[in-house]
C-alpha cells in the first residue's frame, strides 16, 4: 500500500473496457450450472443452520415463475417483495427476474403509511409478504392499491390479508412443470434482454419523497461482472448475509455477487443474533455497513476498558503497537525487527480474540453505504482484517469505486470498476458514467433529467476528489455545512470520529447559518448507565439522568475529546444529549438507518435554539 498523492485530479478516470452485457438470468442459469453445490444458500431453524443446494434451489425458483404465471401475471408487471433476509427471498427474487416481471422490494422496517406511495406509484400486481405483521401492513392499505390482485406470504398456514402461500404457488407451478414447460421457461427467461427492466428500487428519500429508481438486468450484471473480477470472493467462501436486500448493497453483493462466485449464502437470524450467527456460520467473506464494524470496535473497546487494570493496559499498548504497524504498512513496508515481534504478541494476546469473535476465517471484509471512520478501520487492519471499502449508490447498481486486496489505499474507497467514468465537477460533486447508471426515476421524468445530464454523467450529489484514478469521499453536497462565518464544514467524517466513542449510540452536528457548529448526541445508554452506577448518581429514567451535570460532562467529554484535531472553526462548541433513539417512524432515519439531518433539524429546534441562546 502506498500514501495517498497530493492534489486532486479532476479528469475523467479512464475506465478498463466494460463486462459484456448480460442479465441476471444469464448470471442465475451459469452458476447454478457451475457450481452445483449442496449448500448455495443456508438458513437457520431450530438450534442450526440447515442447506439448500444449487439444484433444489433452481426448481423452486422455476415453479415460482410457473406459478407466477398460471396465477395470470404478465411480464413486466410489477411485483412488491416485502420480507427480510432468508431463502424466500431469492427464490422469489429470481423467479420473477425468470418470469420476465419486475420485482420491487421494500424495507421490511417501514410502517404501512411510508410503504403505500412506494407502492401505488409502482402499481405492483402482486405482493410477497414474509410474516403475519407484514401481511397486516399490506391488509391496511389495500384499499389505497387498486393494481393490488394478489398477495403471497411465505407463512407456512394463510393468514389474514393474504390470498395464497408461497407453498400454494409453487404447487401451481409443480402441477404445470412439464419437461416441456420447463423448457419453455427457460428459453423465455434467456430471451430477457441486457436493457429490460429487472427492478424498481426506492432510494430512501433523505430528502423529500422517495423514488423508484429503474434498474435493468445490465446495469446489475455489468455490476456483479466487474466487482467479481477484482474482488477475491471464491466458491469456497461462506457469506453471513445480513445487509437488507431491498437495498442495493446488500442485493447485488451478498445476493448475486456471492451467487455468481459460488459461495454459500448463509442468512442471519436478525441484527439481534449477529454475534451468535458470526461464530455458528463462521463467514470467510462479508459486507457490512460502517455503523457494524464501529459497534464492533466499540464493543471491543468496552470489554478491555471493564476488563481489569492489566487486561485495560494490554489491550491499549496492542493497540498501539498495532497502530504503528499500520502506518508501516499503509507506507508499504512490512514491520520488521522488535515491532514485528511485539506485533505478533499483541495479535495473540489482543487481536486474535477480536478474529474468534467473528468466526475465526474471515478472509475480507467489505464495506459500503456511508464513509467508514478511519480510527475504526486502523484497528480491523491492525488485526488482521483487511475491510474494503467501496462507494456507490442506489441509482449506481450500486458500485463505482471500491478497494481491492490488488488496489488499495487506506481513506479512500478504492478506483471505478471496469467501465466505469468518475470525474469531478467544477464545484467538486462526484460525476459517474457508464453501464451501471440507472435507465431513470420510475414516474419521474424531470428528476431523470436533473440527475443525468445531456452527456449521460450522473450527478451523485457527493463531494470527492480523485487521486492517481483512487476516489476520496469528503462528504455530502446537500449535508455541507456553512456556518454564518462562510466556513465550509463537511460533518459526516466529525460525525463518525464522535461515534467512535462507546458512550455515543448516535449523533448529528448542526451548524448551518448558524455562528458555529453544535453536536445533538443520543447516549449508548446501556454504557452511560453502568458509568452513572459506578459514580452512585442517582436517576429514576433517561430524562433526569441526562439532566444531571457529571453526566453532561462525562457525554461531552466523550464527544468532543475524539475531535481535538478539527480546525476551530469545525469543533462543535456545545452539545445538547437526546433521550430517545432516533427512529423510522418518526421520520428521524432512513430505512437503511441513515439520519435525516434536516428532519432532525426541524424537529429538535427548540433544543437547538436554547443551545445558540445561551451563546
């Protein structure tokens, strides 16, 4: 690895020539072809995790397409898949995607009145539900959806609101599964073409309204094509699947990205059970958003820090030995002499139980969806666990950029996969080009326009520099703070130093128009309350604990002390401590848990307002 070189290139970056085009259809047929192995995908039941092979899989898919259309569903007509990870999921994903329809899938942590406008501007035909509370959702506003004609659950028994089972359908599909019919459905899925649409996908509406944005099988498969070949996922490694499938991220990597190489696909219980679901799958390749790999760092941090004064002692001088060992690395020597020796024993007493926590084989690690705190991704290095952060977007399929064990520098998030443009606008956005940019917004022309200009770039609405062709994400050009002074303040790096913190569940800086920036903190209360215990502070709930000054300044300490080597201008002066997690319902987080800066904003002013009052 080498250091980053000094001064922003904003010229195209030449892109190496693009996969052929192909479809997702193409990608299913060849690598249950290639593979044929008994474990394509796992799910848990009961006390252990239990397979389905390649060719059991490719049966149901079929006789879900079948019985797609024996139920009268057309091809390119729309069809909502409401669930969480598990098996069901790509079983239906593929099926439609066979039968020549459009899936569109919706976060199963949305309340019915966010999934209504999703789902009349899609006019989904048909809709799969997981469980009874998502057939209720459903049920409660089926009357706002007149192209609604059917509703599918994967419940082994009907419930209220649904119309038939999943197993029903597959038994209409098995009743018409001739070797004939069979061979129909297969020439009918291969004759899908490169530019027809596979999916309608909602962004998560950061601002204003969500909308569907179109991606084909091309814009996928030239995706899942080009990340295959340059990242080092193999047939024999084991996936723990827990990113959310209807976002992209999740779908194109862990779902066919790790499907075309031909590793197993092991879906997690829930977020809840990771930490058992990482030691009985034992992954040797996973993606996982930033906010994973920071409550793993902050966990780790927390055990050391109540472990004992000498277990505390030890796990700080690791983890600086370990940092000076990055350094040595990320300048592309390997340590050597007496920090080789002390590394190795700070890897056996310190950084090998972090490894035995995840599984023991982890191989890679993959991170995307926001930027990655680079305290945070020092200490997986330093242990031994390579992340590769990558960038993209909804619209994007979703990969621009990404690191590669081959291409990789630290704080960036690597070069644009083959195909692909990125260049960087005069006022510093993030332009991209190439197969992975959406056909446009469902619905919505003129948003089409304003986000693809005449010349096919699309605008991502990231700031960013490109260095020697590897991208560099400075923040949001909507989330750019510019205080009464003109200072430009970019917040999601301050944000993520702050959250490195393990008395920091979450946190968002406000600043705009304003004199300076201020932090409003939601506490990790399960670690500020042990700390109130241990200092004998009294409290009787959230509200009089956070109004006690030694906890103010305990919480202010915690979050401003990361932040020491900020300009002054960019230092948060004061800090307001929030007594409720931010939430969906609310309007507070996006489906994938991103905050809405400008909702939380609105809705927080008056304690915004006091903290400028009392400047």
């Amino acid at each position: 690895m080498s250091p980053l070189a000094s001064g922003a290139d904003a010229t195209p970056a030449a892109p190496a020539p693009r996969p052929a085009p192909g479809t997702l259809n193409q990608l299913f047929f060849d690598s249950v072809t290639r593979h044929d192995k008994p474990d394509a995908l796992q799910f848990k039941r009961g006390s252990r995790y239990h397979p389905i092979s390649h060719r059991e899989l490719a049966d149901r898919v079929r006789r879900t397409a079948l019985g797609l259309l024996e139920q009268g569903l057309h091809p390119g007509e729309r069809v909502a898949l409401l669930s969480e990870n598990r098996p069901e999921w790509a079983i239906v994903d593929y099926a439609c995607l066979t039968a020549g329809l459009t899936d569109v899938p919706l976060y199963p942590s949305l309340p019915a009145q966010q999934l209504a406008p999703m789902l009349v501007d899609s006019g989904v035909a048909a809709a799969f539900v997981s469980t009874v509370e998502q057939a209720a959702k459903i049920a409660s506003i089926r009357d706002q959806l007149p192209a609604l004609r059917m509703v599918i659950s994967f419940t082994d028994e009907p419930v209220p609101g649904v119309d038939l089972t999943l197993g029903e359908l597959e038994a209409w599909g098995a009743a018409s599964d001739t070797p004939a019919a069979a061979r129909a459905y297969r020439e009918r899925a291969l004759a899908v073409q490169p530019d027809d649409l596979a999916t309608i996908i909602y962004t998560s509406g950061t601002s204003g309204e969500p909308k569907g944005v179109m991606l084909t099988h091309d814009n996928i498969h030239s995706n899942v094509m080009a990340a295959r070949d340059v990242l080092p996922a193999m047939g024999q490694d084991v996936t723990l699947s827990f990113l959310p499938l209807s976002h992209i991220f999740g779908r194109m990597a862990d779902h066919y990205l790790m499907f075309a190489a031909g590793a197993s696909i092991a879906y997690a219980e829930s977020f809840e059970t990771l930490a058992a679901n990482f030691r009985e799958v034992r992954p040797t390749f996973v993606l996982a958003v930033p906010r994973v790999y920071e409550k793993v760092y902050a966990a780790a941090i927390d055990k050391a820090m109540h472990g004992g004064t000498l277990t505390r002692r030890i796990f700080l001088w690791a983890r600086a030995v370990g940092d000076q060992c990055v350094d040595e690395q990320v300048a592309g020597r390997t340590p050597r002499g007496w920090l080789a020796v002390r590394y190795a024993v700070a890897r056996a007493l310190v950084f090998s139980k972090l490894s035995a926590r995840l599984g023991g084989r982890i191989r890679y690690f993959v991170s995307g969806g926001a930027p990655l705190a680079l305290e945070v991704h020092r200490f997986f290095h330093a242990a031994g666990l390579t992340i590769l952060e990558g960038y993209g977007l909804t619209e994007t399929s979703p990969v621009i950029c990404v690191n590669t064990p081959a291409q990789f520098r630290m704080s960036t998030v690597g070069p644009p996969l083959a195909g692909i443009e990125v260049r960087i606008a005069d006022d510093g956005e993030i332009l991209t080009r190439g197969p992975h940019v959406m056909r446009g917004y469902y619905n919505k022309p003129d948003a089409t326009r304003e986000a693809i200009d005449a010349d096919g770039w699309f605008h991502t609405g990231d700031i960013g520099e490109l260095h020697d062709a590897f991208l560099t994400i400075t923040d949001r050009k909507k989330d750019l703070i510019v205080t009464a002074g003109g200072k430009n303040i970019a917040p999601t790096a301050i944000e993520n130093l702050v959250r490195t913190s393990p008395f920091v569940s979450e946190v968002v800086m406000i600043g705009d128009r304003r004199n300076f920036p201020i932090l409003l903190v939601v506490p990790n209360f399960v670690q500020l309350e042990r700390w109130a215990t241990s200092q004998s502070i009294a409290w009787t709930d959230r509200a009089t604990l956070l109004d006690q000054p030694a906890v103010h300044a305990k919480m202010e300490h915690e979050a401003l002390s990361p932040l020491g080597g900020l300009a002054n201008f960019e230092r948060p002066k004061k800090i307001a401590l929030l007594a409720q997690e931010f939430s969906i319902d609310r309007g507070e987080l996006t489906p994938k848990m991103n905050v809405k800066r400008r909702v939380v904003d609105r809705l927080y002013k008056p304690i915004i307002d006091a903290l400028y009052d009392d400047a």
